[in-house]
C-alpha cells in the first residue's frame, strides 16, 4: 500500500551509498545514470572519440575540514541511545526515514537539536559499521613533528647515557683512588715492619742488619798510595766496599802508623812507602787484620789527569791554597762547591799549612778522593775505559778492568751519599788508639783475629806496661825472631805488675800458649779476654817480664 506521507514511486531513483560521515556510517546519494558505450566501429575504420563519461563525485574525508563539528556543551546528541545514533537527513535530498531502532527507552526530557551535519549531498547509512583505514588520517598521514620528537627522544637518551657514563666513570675513580691509598698504606707498613720502624716490632730486614752486624761481612779493599812527584811525600788512604751492608768508605792512613819493614823490623808507613812499599800491603794486614785486594800507586799527574778525564770536580774547601809559581800549581779559592780541574784538585790535596797536622792534609785529600768516585761511571767497562785512558802503569796484581769494576761500585756508593770517610787515629808511637781500632778497624775494616787469611803469619800485639824501653825492646825481638808478626801496641796508661797474654777467638788459645812459651813465661799468663790491640794474640808486658 502507498504511504500518503510517503508515497512510493517505482519510478523513481534508487539512493546508492556514495560515500560515509564524519563518524564512519555510510552516506547514501541518487546515482546519475550513465549512457552505454557506443559500439565499436568496422575493422578498419577509424574509432569515434569516447564521450566524456560523467564520474561519480569525489569521496570526501573528514580530515578535509579543518575543525570537526562542533557540540553544545552539555548536549547529548543521542539521549536514549547507545547503539544507533541520530540520522541527520542530506540536504537537499528526498527524505527516507531510517527504520526504527530497536526497543527504544523512553526519554524524560524533549529531544534537542542534533549537531550539525556533514556537507551536502552525503547521508547515513543505517546501521554502518564497515570502517576501512584509510578513512583515518591518524593511520596513515604524516606529523609534522615526528621529525622533532625523534631528534628529541635521542638527545634525552644520549644525554641521560653521558651522564650515566660520567656517574660510572667518577665511581671507578674513586674505587681506584681508594685501592691505591689502601696499598700505599699497607706498603708502608709493610716497609716499617720491615725495617724495623714499628714499635714492639722487628722486622726481617732489622734482624737481617744485626746478623749482618754482627756476623761476618763481605768487603773488598784496596790501599791507594798518592805520591807527590813535586814536591815529594806521599799519603795513603784505603776505598772499602762493604759488599754486604752496600756502603761504601775512605780510611786515610797516618803516614805515622807504625809497620813492619821488610826486614821484620818495626818502621813507620811513609817510610816503607817511600822505600817503594814491598810487603807494605801485608804488613798493613798484619796491623789491622785486614785483607787488601790489590795496591794502587796513584802519583800526581795521573790523579790530575783523572780528574781531567771525568770533567772536573766539586769540593767544599776548607782553606784557600796559594798558586806556587816554583811547583806550579794554581791558587784554589775557599768556599762551599768549589769546581776544581786536574791542577788545582792536586794542589788542594797535597797541601799542607804550616804547623798543621797531618790529618788535616788528610782530610783534604778524602775529599778529592770523595768527589772523584762521585765522577767514576757506574757501568764496569766505562770506568775500566777511564783508568786505561789515564796511561798508569798498574800493579800486576790489579789490572784496570779489576780496578775500574771496584771505582764504579764504590763510586755508586758516594753518589748516593752511603759512604763515610774516617782518619785512622794513631798514638805518637805509632800504634792505634782505642777509638780507631774500635769505630774504625773493627766497624769499617771489620778487622779482627779471625780476619787472617788460613795459613798467614800470625799477629801479636805488644803493649808496654813496664816503662821499660829495654824490656819492650827485647820482647819484640823475641817475637819477630819467633815468626810472628809483630803489631805496636803502644804504651799502656798504667804500670802492671804481671804480664798478661789474652786472645779472643778460641782458635788461637794455642797459638797464645806458643808466645809465652817464646817469652819465657808461663801458661798461666794465657787467658782469654777482650784483646787490647788488633791482634790475633796481645801481650802486656808486665814489670815480671825478665829478657833473656
């Protein structure tokens, strides 16, 4: 049946969907109709043009308009209604109704104007819901800004990536610099307990030193002679190189230091020096119980050369040294760091003030010995290269590559200041005093009775406690006619009334019960003690002493 409000027409144009909303329901639109093509042409003649065809209208997307529809603040557009919205007639097309929806709820308040609806000519269609996703802009257009974002979010993570690496290199920083103060510490402590600077401690190496004190200790020595070709006269020192403690030291011998001659008789060091020193290194031996590795004949010119060939040297003068036009020698000035050549370090240890002792002229020439090793190469070869270039004749017994290896090692000593230089105290008779046999012979040289080499003459002391220089004198004879070798004693600081013959090292009591056999006294003058004199026996002679 017809509708009178809304009459059917058979007749009249079918709505098609052309297109969908702003919210994705199909839009429905009266197509045109659209002519038939015409037919094609015979084979061979030419084809009419196609007529321009009318297109559908274009699809209009929602991203077109610049803003959505507005809505009334506080309008629901679909009160009652949650599955199918409003439809919004199209404009300025035939009215249809859509169909009803299903059960509707009642609505208390009167229905309000809808929002306003898409462009013309685009309707709903009912009960859409095909949604494709190009009809989305967010899907698949561009932003602007993605560019902006992306440079953004990797600044922020590059940054927060420094910082973390800044964190954790500032924590590695400090781990280290505690793990270096931790073994700073422990390695200080370490070394005081070594060393034995820790309190109720001792360290190995403290225990190691007084073994090495005590016990016995590796020296090489030699004696160096430094004759005077101008003016005549000679001085005579020892270079040590204690081997075991690593330092180094000068012994300046006093040409009054009383010897054995090549005779056996007693003489003095200078003398036996002058004479041309044979047996002057045994005979040294025999007083200090020493072993002397090799002797040194140093005259002045080639120790001037020697200076020379080390490039000059520095001392701290004690005096200024007058030049001598007669001797030629230069003038050396006085002061502290002195720079001294060949000439002028010859003429400063050589020299001599009048009324001075001679330990002063000594002491001057440990200096210029002291400065000179400070000079010497370290290395072995080079110091033999600078002995052979003095042109010296050396002793058979020390050639330059023995001489030189021992000025380098000492010399290593001096340059860093493990070196002490010492004058051997000598009383007027020519024996050693108390204080040189013990901080010298003894601490420095390590002399003593067990220093004699297996084999060597032994030594005996003799100190005089008679007053008696007849008695003294025919007990040395009885000595040197027995085969020892005789060591000066002096004179003791008292009378004593009954000789007494003393050893230290139990190796020798036999050796002690031999010279007083050879004195004439009797065994129960042998004892064992602390021994007086550097000797390997000491005897002194007491006023029951009778020559024979």
């Amino acid at each position: 049946m017809n509708d009178p409000q809304d009459p059917y027409d058979p007749y009249a144009a079918q709505q098609q969907p052309i297109g969908y909303d702003a919210y994705g329901r199909p839009v429905y639109g009266q197509v045109t109709a659209q002519p038939a093509p015409p037919a094609p042409p015979p084979y061979g003649q030419q084809h009419p043009p196609y007529p321009q065809y009318e297109q559908y209208p274009p699809y209009e997307r929602y991203d077109q308009y610049e803003q959505p529809y507005p809505e009334p603040q506080g309008h629901d557009p679909y009160p009652g209604r949650q599955e199918h919205p409003q439809w919004i007639p199209q404009q300025g097309a035939p009215q249809q109704q859509p169909p009803p929806p299903p059960a509707p709820a009642p609505v208390p308040e009167p229905r309000r104007a809808a929002p306003a609806g898409p462009p013309a000519g685009i309707t709903d269609a009912p009960g859409g819901r095909d949604h494709r996703t190009e009809q989305f802009s967010f899907v698949d257009g561009p932003d602007e800004d993605s560019e902006d974002v992306i440079d953004w979010l990797a600044f922020t993570e590059s940054r927060t990536e420094r910082r973390e690496e800044a964190r954790r290199r500032g924590r590695n920083r400090v781990v280290a610099l505690v793990a270096v103060l931790a073994l700073t510490g422990v390695g200080g402590l370490g070394w005081l307990w070594y060393a034995g600077g820790l309190p109720f401690l001792d360290g190995p190496g403290q225990k190691k030193g007084a073994a090495a004190a005590a016990g016995a200790q590796k020296r090489d020595m030699i004696v160096v002679h430094l004759h005077n070709t101008k003016r005549g006269g000679s001085s005579t020192a020892l270079l040590v190189d204690n081997v075991t403690t690593g330092q180094g030291a000068t012994v300046l011998i006093p040409n009054s230091l009383g010897v054995a001659g090549q005779d056996g008789t007693g003489t003095s060091l200078g003398k036996a020096v002058e004479e041309g020193g044979l047996g002057t290194r045994e005979s040294l031996d025999t007083v200090l119980g020493t072993r002397i590795g090799g002797t040194w004949r140093l005259d002045t010119p080639f120790l001037e050369r020697l200076v020379e060939l080390v490039g000059g040297i520095e001392v701290d003068t004690d005096t200024a040294v007058p030049a001598d036009e007669q001797a030629r020698t230069p003038a050396v000035p006085r002061g502290t760091g002195q720079s001294l050549t060949g000439a002028m370090a010859v003429a400063y240890a050589t020299h001599r003030g009048p009324g001075e002792p001679e330990a002063r002229q000594l002491e001057r020439t440990g200096k210029v010995l002291y400065a000179v090793l400070r000079k010497i190469p370290g290395d072995p070869k080079a110091a033999a290269t600078t002995v052979e270039s003095m042109g010296q004749i050396l002793d058979p017994g020390l050639d330059a590559q023995n001489l030189g290896g021992l000025l380098a090692r000492i010399g290593e000593h001096a340059k860093v200041a493990a070196y002490r230089t010492e004058v051997l105290t000598v009383k007027p008779n020519g024996g050693l005093t108390d204080e040189a046999n013990r901080k010298v012979v003894k601490e420095i040289l390590g002399g003593s009775a067990g220093a004699a080499q297996p084999g060597a003459v032994p030594r005996v002391g003799l100190k005089d406690a008679t007053g008696d220089e007849k008695a003294r004198g025919a007990a040395k004879a009885a000595l040197l006619n027995g085969g020892y070798g005789f060591v000066d004693g002096g004179r003791a600081d008292g009378a004593a009334a009954v000789t007494r013959i003393t050893y230290q090292d139990e190796a020798q009591r036999d050796r002690a019960v031999e010279v007083a056999k050879t004195l004439g006294l009797p065994e129960t003058a042998v004892r064992k003690a602390e021994n007086p004199v550097n000797a390997d026996v000491v005897v002194v002679l007491g006023k029951d002493y009778k020559p024979s």
